[in-house]
C-alpha cells in the first residue's frame, strides 16, 4: 500500500530489462527535486516493471513538465515511462 | 493508498484496452444573444462562444497529460437556435450556423450542437425557419451539428415535424452526396431528447440549463469486453457484476476529469453521461460485447436480452461513481462507428429491425444508419415515427440519425474514416407508409403522462 496526498505521481516503466533504468529515471527526480516514497520493481520474463510513487511538493517542476522530460528519457532508453497524477488510481479504486 | 495491482490494471485499461473521455462538453447560454437583427446576432453568438470556451481546449489538454487520460474530444453545445434567433427578423438560418462553425473552428474543438429546436408538440415560427435551413445549414459548414426534440412523453409526437424531417434529412443527404452524405451523420431527431447531453451529433442546452456548464460523455467498451473475457462460461449473475465494477472504475474516470476541468476552468459541473460510447478501433465494440455474452454475432436472438442487461448494469456501476448523472446514460449502437456492428450488418446477421428492438432497451436509438438513396422520404418518416413510438410510450430517450445515400443499394457501402466509419447499406421494408404519414397531427401523450 503507497502513500498518497494531493502532490504524489506515480511513474511506471515497463519495457525490456537493462542496466541502470531506476539510476537514470532517479537522477532526473533529485535533479528536479522530487522525492522518491517507494519503489517497487519485478522482472517476469525479462519484462522489466518499476512502480515508483513520488513526491512533488518540493519540485521545481510542474506535474507535466516532469512527464514530459520522462517521455523523452522513455525513448532514449526504448522503454515505456508514465507519470500520472495519483488522483486517477484513488479516484478509480477507493469508494 | 493504491497496490501495485490497481496501478497496472488501471495502465493496461488505458494502454491496451482504449480507455478513454470521450468528450468535455461546455454547454454555452446564448439566450442572451437575441436582437433584432441578424448580423448582430451573429456576431454576439461568434463573441459569446469564444469567450466562453476560450481555454476548453488547452485546459482539456492539460488535464490529459497530467493524468495521462485520453480525452478524445472537446465540444461545445449552445441554446437551440430556433429560441436565439426567433425575434432577428429573417428566415434564412444558415447564417447562425456558419456563426457558430466559425466560433468553434476558433476554439479549436471538433464539433458544436445546438443548430436545434423543440418542437413535440408544435412548431413556432421560428422552428420552421430553423428547420428548412438545416439541409443548406449542414452543407456549408463543417462542426456544426442539427437536433430537433419531436416527441416526449408528456406531450406526445408532433407527426407533422416527422413527416417533415423525412424531406428535411432527404435534402441533407443530397446536398452532402459528394461527401457520402455526411450531412445527415450531423442530424439527429429525438423523442425525450436530454437538455445535458454531451454526446454529437444530440447534444444542445436546453433552456432549463445554466449559463455554462461543464458535460462528460465517457467511454469504455473495450474494459467492459475485456473484463467479461475473465468470466467466460460463469452464469449471467456474475456477468452482470462484472459490468458493474467495470462501469463503476470507468465513471470515476469521467468524474475526475470532469471535477478537475470544471474547477479549472470556473465553470460549474453538470453531469456524468454514462454513455458506452464505441468508436471503430477493433477492441472498442459494442457489438463485441454482446458477442462476449455468447453469442455467434451482434443481431442473433439473444442480442436485445444481452444489451438490456448491459445497459442495465452501466448504469448500476455508474451511478455508484458520480452522484450527477445525465444526458442519454446507456449503450450506444451506431452501427458506422462500431467495428463489431459494421461486421455483422455486413454480413447479413443484423437488420435494420433487429436495431429497433434493440433500442427499445438502451439509448440511443438508430444510429448512423446507411439505407438506400431512393427510399422515399415518407418511409424516412415512418422509421422515425416508429422510433419516437418507442421512446414515448416507454418513458425513454430514443432517436434517429440516418443516411439516406444518393446513387447507393444495398451491398455498396459509406465511407467516412475517422470516428464517424462506415457502414454498409442495409434493406428497408419495401412497403409503403405514406399515407399513415400524410395524415399530419398529433399522436397523443400516453396515459401514463397523467402523472399528477
């Protein structure tokens, strides 16, 4: 179960496995100030899965902004990154 | 507090199974736009809507990208113009449409409804105006989109604005026929027609409305017919259930960005429209779900049973998610914009009539319907008598969009890409009702109207 409040994302990476996808995806995030929460990860026949729960109170970035530079790291390293605002996962799953 | 299995099933809803908004509709007053003359009318119209709706669509944007939602369109309705441009002194209409086609190309949104009148019980000066400009009104311009509200249940049907809009969508259809008679994809008439509907080409604001407000259509066929591909041979209890929560996690989708473009853009929230609302794409059918409830394709027996308990069990999810529920709220069966519907029309397994049945158990009605270009305007007129028979006597919306196209039989086929698809054209009972038609009137309110 993640913490959540009204700043935290979620950022999924899903795509083949390689070395150093959380280095890369981290660095931007303390670059940017955004604090990491939690992570968890799993590799299921080399299917790589992250999902980190972040903390934006502090960045200096805007929501979308920070998805945007991720979109762009996502095609350098071939794999698919998501950040989402986590309202979508409380307003889809919790009563 | 979210587990990792809510967060990847809610990506893959998205990813592969095209989750989306279908719509943020902004309806706009235009009550206020009225004067004397044309031209200024006009102008206040173009001014009004582009003030209003100035940030729908960057505001839409935003919300898309922050939540990662697909928000397929943003829309506009208006005030129907027969009550707008009543007391502007002329009778040509079409320059209130190219108003408002001017004012959305300008806002950037991909549609705008509310070339429109009420006309269930009778037609005022106005109305008549409105509605012999829609053929003319609908060629020349490219957003704009026409509805007319012809019966409800409290006043009954106006039979002769259903035999006029046999003529009316037969001259729609030959004005567009170098464009497969797109015209008529942009007109639609309805018995109980909702005055909150987001959805084109229906959507208007009716006068019971507020100044601006702020309507979601969702989507979602494709997490419905995916989820039911989990409990293949359980009973229809479970199939039922199945729907529900699916519904439910779709509505809460549509409540959020409606919540969120509506505090974003100061415009008060209307409603949650819990619409299935298909589109072409493989995997966003219908028409695919029945099939998923056991059938062999969409119009075998068993179809109009299958969609009444779909529709049944949307509506129980949605309205758990989101207290202001609206608009048409139900299945939708266009048969150009389903995949599913276009296959089994196409092979010969869904008929014209088997959709009427078929609408006496969801919204909307017959939608987006190709027939051939020589059936007779009066035949036009009794499927849509029919039509409104069904929403009156039953306490339901129902509707008609139809195409009538020029130089084409049955076995050839529309073709309109995008949202809008195609469809092949189906046989229409060759018997005449135009005698029944020409007779004019009023069919009286059921007696179940006698509510008070």
């Amino acid at each position: 179960m993640k913490p959540m409040n009204n700043h935290t994302a979620v950022i999924t990476v899903v795509g083949h496995d390689t070395i150093g996808i959380i280095a890369s995806v981290s660095a931007i995030l303390a670059e940017k100030r955004v604090n990491i929460k939690d992570i968890t990860q799993t590799i299921m026949e080399d299917i790589f899965t992250m999902i980190m729960i972040v903390d934006m109170t502090e960045s200096t970035i805007s929501i979308k902004e920070l998805a945007d530079i991720l979109d762009v790291l996502g095609e350098e390293i071939g794999l698919s990154i998501r950040l989402q605002h986590a309202g979508l996962f409380n307003a889809m799953h919790r009563i | 507090m979210i587990t990792d299995f809510e967060i990847l099933e809610t990506i893959q809803m998205f990813q592969e199974q095209h989750l989306d908004v279908r719509t943020i509709t902004m309806g706009i007053n235009l009550m206020d736009c009225a004067t004397s003359s044309a031209e200024e009318t006009c102008k206040r119209i173009y001014d009004k809507i582009t003030r209003q709706a100035e940030r729908l669509v960057s505001v839409g944007e935003d919300i898309s990208r922050e939540y990662r939602v697909p928000i397929i369109h943003k829309r506009i309705s208006v005030t129907p113009i027969s009550i707008v441009a009543a007391s502007s002194g002329t009778k040509d209409y079409t320059c209130f449409a190219r108003a408002m086609d001017a004012a959305a190309k300008a806002c950037g949104v991909n549609f705008i409804g509310g070339f429109s009148a009420l006309v269930q019980k009778g037609y005022t000066d106005s109305d008549r105006y409105l509605i012999e400009s829609i053929p003319e009104s609908l060629a020349t311009t490219d957003f704009v989109c026409s509805s007319l509200n012809l019966a409800t249940s409290r006043s009954g049907i106006n039979m002769d604005a259903v035999r006029d809009m046999g003529r009316i969508i037969k001259q729609t259809a030959e004005l567009t026929k170098d464009r497969d008679a797109i015209g008529c994809a942009k007109l639609v008439v309805f018995a109980n027609a909702p005055e909150d509907n987001p959805f084109m080409a229906g959507a208007f604001l009716g006068p019971g409305e507020p100044e601006c407000v702020i309507n979601v259509g969702i989507s979602g066929p494709g997490v419905i017919k995916s989820a039911l591909e989990t409990v293949r041979g359980e009973d229809l209890g479970v199939v039922a259930e199945t729907i529900k929560k699916s519904a439910f996690k779709i509505t809460r989708v549509g409540e959020l960005v409606a919540r969120e473009a509506s505090s974003r853009l100061g415009v008060p929230f209307g409603i949650i429209d819990l619409s299935l609302a298909p589109t072409p794409v493989v995997g966003d059918s219908i028409a695919r779900i029945l099939e998923e409830f056991g059938l062999e394709s969409c119009g075998a027996w068993g179809t109009t049973a299958a969609l009444a308990m779909l529709n049944d069990a949307v509506k129980k999810g949605g309205t758990m998610a989101s207290s202001f529920v609206g608009g048409l709220s139900g299945a939708f069966i266009p048969v150009s914009e389903d995949e599913g519907m276009i296959a089994a029309a196409t092979k010969g397994a869904l008929t014209l009539e088997k959709l009427e049945a078929m609408t006496c158990v969801c919204s909307v009605g017959l939608d987006m319907i190709a027939i051939p270009g020589d059936t007779p305007a009066t035949t036009i007129s009794g499927i849509i008598a029919d039509e409104m028979a069904i929403g009156t006597f039953n306490n339901k919306t129902t509707a008609v969009r139809i195409i009538p196209m020029p130089g084409k039989g049955v076995g050839d086929f529309v073709e309109y890409g995008g949202l809008l698809g195609s469809a092949p054209i189906m046989s229409v009972n060759p018997a005449s009702c135009a005698d029944f038609i020409n007779r004019g009137g009023r069919i009286p309110a059921p007696i179940h109207s006698m509510r008070n």
